[in-house]
C-alpha cells in the first residue's frame, strides 16, 4: 500500500487556481521530495494532505484513510510541521514539547527514543521560550512536536527555508534517521540541490505537475547536451549565446551560464569560438551533467 | 481528559506570562468599578451658593442661614448687584445664585408676597438642575416655617415628601456597579476569547492544533474555560468592592445573581466565539469587540442613558444587547431584592440568546481552515 495517494486534485482561491489536476502517490519508508518555487501550490498541496483543506476536486488517501471523510483518523497518524514557525513562543522548549505530546496522547518520556537524537541537541535549553531561539534550534524543536508521537507519515512544509547551509545539512541527516525508523516523509523545498536528497521527487510549478521520478530518472530524461560557459563580461555573454544557432536555452547559475544546446546542430567549439569572435574575454566552456535545476528550467520552458 | 487539562494550563500560562493580558483582565476590573464608583458621580457635594440682597435684612438673614445649614450647600459669597453673578460663573467661583428682591421682609410682611430668584449655571444643565432643586427645597422648608408663625397654626396644604425607594440617598453607585459588571464581563469574556482564538490562528498554531486529534469542541472549550474561570473571580473582586467599598446592597439572593452572571458569562464567551470565527487578526476581533459590543454595551445598556427615553427605534436595537438584559437583572436582584419570579422574563430572554449563541458559535468553528 502506498502511503500517500492523491487523484486529480484541484484547489482554487477565488479566480486564483493554486493547485490544478495534481496526482501523486508515495510509497511507505520513503523520502517523497515536492520541489518547486514559491508560490507553485505547495503549502495548499500540504494543506489538503494534511485534512486542513478541502480541495476542490480530486480524491486522496493517506495510509489508506480518504483526506475528506476519514480526517480523524488521519490526524492521528501524520505529523506535520507548517513552513512557518507554528509553535507557542511564550511557551518554554520543554512546555511546548509536553503539551503536543499531550495533544496526540502520548508523553515525552513515552517516546522519548524517537525523538532522542534531534531533542538531545536543544535539551540543555529547555527552559528557554521557543521565541528566543535561534532560527536552526527552532526547527529542531518544531520537528521534535511533529515528532513527538511516532507519526506514520511526517509532512514538513519547507523545513529548510531560512536556515543556514550546516543547519540544512544536519536536518537532512536527521530524515534519513527518521526515515530509516520506517516514517514516510513528505518534504518540500524551494532549493533544487536538496532534490537530489531525496528518495523520489516531484517538479511542480504554477500548480502543475512537471514530472516525477528518482533524482537519476529525471536527470536521464534531459534531452539535450549541456555546457557550462564562462566569459567577461557574463551578462552581455549570456545574451549573445542565446542568439546563437542550435543554442536552446542558456541561464545564468551562479558563477557561470548553464547552456543547452542540440548536439546534431552544433558543437562546444563552435559555440566557443561564436563567443570569442564577439569580443568576449578568458572564454572558457565544458561538457557538464545536467543537475535537477536545469531539468526544472527546460520542463518549464515547455 | 489529559489533553483537556495540558491544554488549559498551557492556556493560563499564555495569560500570566502576557503583563498586557494581566493588566486587561485582573488590573483593569477593579480600577474600573472604583472608577466609576467614585470619581464618575453623579450626586453633588460642597455647592458654592452666592447671594444677592440686603444681608441686613431680618428674613432674608434667615433663609440665608437655612442655607447655609443644609449639607449640600455653603454660602460662600455676597454679592451686592445681579451683575456680579456673570463673572462669578465664569471664574467658577460659585456654583448658584440666589437673588432676594429689595425691602424683602417689609413686603413680605406687609404685601404677603416677596420674591426670590435662582440662578444657576446652564452650561452643565444636569448639575444645575440638581442644584437648583437643592436650593428651592431649602427654600420651601423656610416657606413651611413662615407660614406655620403667620397663620398660628398649619394651614391644610399639601406637601409632597418624596422618598426614592431602594436607593434614598440617590447613591450613583447604584446605578453604575451593575452596569459596570456587565461591561466588564462583556468585554473579559468576548474580547478576551475572541483575540486568544485568534491568535493561534495569526500564529499558525491553530493548523496543528487542528492538525493533531483533538476534537475540535474541545479546542473551543479548553480555550474558553481559563476566561470562565478569570470573569468568576471577577465577578466576585467587583462584588465584594461594591459591596464592601462602595456599599452597594446585595438584598436579593447571592445565589439567583450568580446564577444569572453564569448565564451572562456563558453568553458572552459565545459571543467571542463567533467574533473569532469572522475574524482573521488580532486587530480585527479588537474591533469587532470594541465597536460591536463595547460601545452598544455602553449605549443600550443604561449605564450612561435611560433606554426609555431614547427613540423607538434605537430602543429595539437595545433589546438585541444581552448587557441590557443581564444589567436589569442585576439591578433589580441587588438593589430592588427581587426573587426569581419578577426575572423570570428578562432571565428566560438571556438564556434564549446564550444558548442560540453557543449553538451557532460551535456549529460555525471550522474543523479546518478557511
């Protein structure tokens, strides 16, 4: 049985469509990854998961219980932790453990193994209020409650959005603990280099679904050759490569353009040589693989 | 049951640890009923009497000293002229003048008939009313005395002798505890719930409150209940003020005006109930609660206007207020010492409206977001 499995669902506020037509099913165990921008329809997806939403049209269930009529039911299993820091901020570490630990009947000391590894790292400040923790510390605790009574599918709503580069590697660390004491988790992220952490993934954008599959089947599915190019000045550069014959798409990553071109049409060479004809300096160009951003980029281009 | 209990202890730690909250909800009762109570009065004490006339006239002497004997009233100045007085009220110097005519016992002896003006400040008539009736009443006891010494013996006249029932000495705390009470209940019970509930939702605590299996009827309880408590004890701090500090009567039963602040209670945490669910922030349920029910309470309520004198129409908005109905009730069982017979039909109109309340309230909380 698949942990979560959702059929055609729509969701509209007022004129506004923010999820459209949107089927996905996760297995159990597995790290399910919802990667798009802000703004693509994530957290009203999360929110009809989690029986906080109706939606308009379309079916889910969750562990074999439908997200309309067995919402209480649901809500005992599933742990979910919102993208926004949703916990009592006058309340003390410790405070706001216990209480929603009491809320899904059960108590620290009861699951205290589940929660041992993430909790020992805020323990020496639990009688700190959770509003006067750091940004990192806070979503430990965060994950902690969402925790707290052994959930069998954890949905965490950008969990590592405004959290420095450790903190967000020590948080993935932490899903593949608790994904390896057998909790389905559901995440989403706006960072694309966090797809590839992922057990499986979905691309949404606009409220479509872009594709799924493993972070090595989506990348396989790139269907042109890829280069990374660089040159003074970068801008203008990323502007004449564009006009270039056989050249698909050329974005700016970072420190260098990220250029997709047809290889039946024209070669690293030739795009080369058209750069430094027009005058730009250090040109320098190399085959890369192509990473989950650039298959976000050419599936929206679509 | 555990569940119920985290969640009100966790509800009372929000309160005790928000100095604001503490403030609104323990600190600002009692400042209000002394408040109220003492400096907002309506009696007038210490009036500033200023006379115009001949000093050295034999009665005009005596009224002066009737005067000057009552309680109330102090002679405080003699003018020699009517054109003094002017300057007087505005430097508020004196508070009322009273004019005696020329040669006053002579005509009063001789023609039978002398007169006496009173004048008093109309730029605050309510007060000059009160002072005006002071000064007559002083006046016509001096009247009785004259007549009883011309005529030999009392003449047959009617005088009327008016007592105020329940209340003889016009105290005005009468009038403003029980107001008071229900605008404090009112704005503890719907203010104070309506912005905790609120809250959460601002916060994002409410999606996993919902998110987590409790029912939701027991959010709402559990989110009620520390405010049931707190306007309980605040119930009793404004009873035993009034009636210790303000010595208020209770002369109906203490049980029967519990029972009816219950009802009050209930009904108006039904009434933060519904301000929670319309309203999505903070600022709009202070809003909502201050100019929905705040001032309607204040307005219909009878504490600051009679609801008899208004027009028709505004007097049919009034009965739509549940202060109104709870404030009569409280009057009528504190000072009037009615029993539950006579509030039968007020009490029945109360529970009506708090139990229509609490059904749309529940009915209307959204076991999801919006």
């Amino acid at each position: 049985m698949n942990a979560i499995e959702i059929e055609h669902i729509s969701k509209n506020y007022k004129t506004v469509s923010a999820v459209k037509d949107i089927s996905l099913s996760v297995k159990e165990g597995e790290i399910f990854g919802l990667i798009g921008p802000d703004g693509a329809g994530k957290t009203t997806l999360f929110r009809i998961m989690t029986t906080l939403m109706l939606a308009d049209a379309g079916k889910g269930r969750i562990c074999g219980f439908d997200i309309v009529k067995d919402y209480a039911q649901i809500r005992q299993i599933i742990g979910y932790m919102p993208g926004r820091f949703s916990l009592y901020q006058d309340l003390s570490v410790q405070e706001n453990i216990d209480f929603f630990a009491t809320m899904f009947g059960t108590t620290l000391q009861d699951n205290y193994e589940t929660i041992r590894e993430i909790y020992s790292q805020i323990e020496p400040f639990r009688k700190r209020k959770a509003g006067k923790l750091s940004g990192g510390m806070k979503q430990k605790l965060a994950l902690c409650c969402a925790l707290v009574h052994k959930p069998s599918v954890l949905f965490l709503d950008e969990p590592t959005t405004g959290v420095d580069a450790v903190s967000r590697k020590d948080f993935w660390n932490m899903l593949y603990r608790i994904k390896a004491s057998g909790v389905t988790v559901f995440v989403s992220t706006p960072y694309m280099d966090e797809a590839g952490l992922c057990d499986r993934m979905a691309l949404i954008r606009q409220g479509n679904i872009i594709d799924t599959g493993t972070p090595a089947e989506i990348v396989a599915k790139y269907p042109y050759a890829l280069l990374a190019v660089k040159g003074t000045p970068m801008y203008p550069l990323l502007k004449e490569l564009r006009k270039l014959d056989g050249v698909i798409s050329c974005f700016s990553f970072g420190d260098s353009h990220h250029l997709a071109y047809d290889p039946a049409k024209t070669q690293k060479e030739n795009i080369l040589a058209a750069a430094v004809a027009a005058g730009f300096k250090d040109c320098t160009a190399w085959e890369i693989k192509p990473g989950i951003e650039d298959c976000f980029m050419q599936l929206s281009e679509q | 049951m555990k569940e119920f209990f985290a969640f009100i202890k966790k509800e009372f730690l929000h309160i005790f640890r928000d100095k604001r909250t503490i403030l609104i909800v323990m600190i600002m009762p009692i400042v209000q009923i002394i408040l109220f109570g003492f400096a907002i009065s309506t009696e007038v004490n210490n009036v500033r009497v200023a006379i115009v006339g001949d000093t050295t006239d034999p009665e005009v002497r005596k009224v002066i000293d009737r005067i000057d004997n009552n309680k109330y009233l102090t002679v405080t100045e003699i003018l020699s002229n009517t054109n003094e007085i002017s300057p007087k009220f505005q430097r508020n110097e004196a508070d009322v003048a009273v004019c005696f005519s020329r040669n006053f016992d002579s005509e009063l002896h001789s023609g039978g008939k002398a007169s006496i003006r009173i004048i008093g400040d109309g730029s605050d008539p309510n007060t000059a009313q009160m002072i005006t009736s002071y000064v007559s009443g002083a006046i016509q006891d001096e009247q009785d005395d004259i007549t009883i010494d011309y005529a030999g013996e009392q003449k047959t006249s009617m005088s009327p002798v008016v007592q105020l029932m329940y209340n003889p000495a016009m105290k005005s705390s009468y009038n403003f505890v029980p107001g008071v009470m229900g605008l404090i209940l009112m704005l503890i019970c719907s203010m104070m719930t309506a912005i905790s509930i609120v809250k959460e939702k601002e916060t994002g605590t409410m999606e996993l409150l919902l998110v987590s299996p409790v029912k939701p009827l027991w959010i709402i309880i559990s989110k009620a209940m520390p405010y049931l408590v707190l306007s309980i004890a605040n119930f009793v701090s404004i009873l035993l003020l009034s009636h210790y500090v303000m010595e208020v009567p209770v002369n109906g039963s203490l049980f029967l005006l519990s029972g009816v602040a219950l009802l009050f209670i209930i009904a108006s945490l039904a009434i933060g109930l519904l301000i929670s669910v319309i309203a999505s922030n903070q600022r709009t349920a202070l809003l909502i609660s201050g100019m929905g029910l705040t001032m309607p309470t204040m307005i219909f309520s009878g504490i600051i206007f009679p609801c008899e004198s208004m027009p028709e129409i505004l007097q049919w908005v009034s009965h739509i207020i549940p202060a109104k109905w709870f404030i009569i009730m409280v009057k009528k069982i504190m000072i009037q010492g009615d029993g539950f017979v006579y509030i039968i039909k007020e009490l029945s109109i109360l529970a009506g409206m708090a139990a229509a309340l609490l059904a749309i309230s529940i009915k209307s909380f959204k076991t999801r977001l919006q």
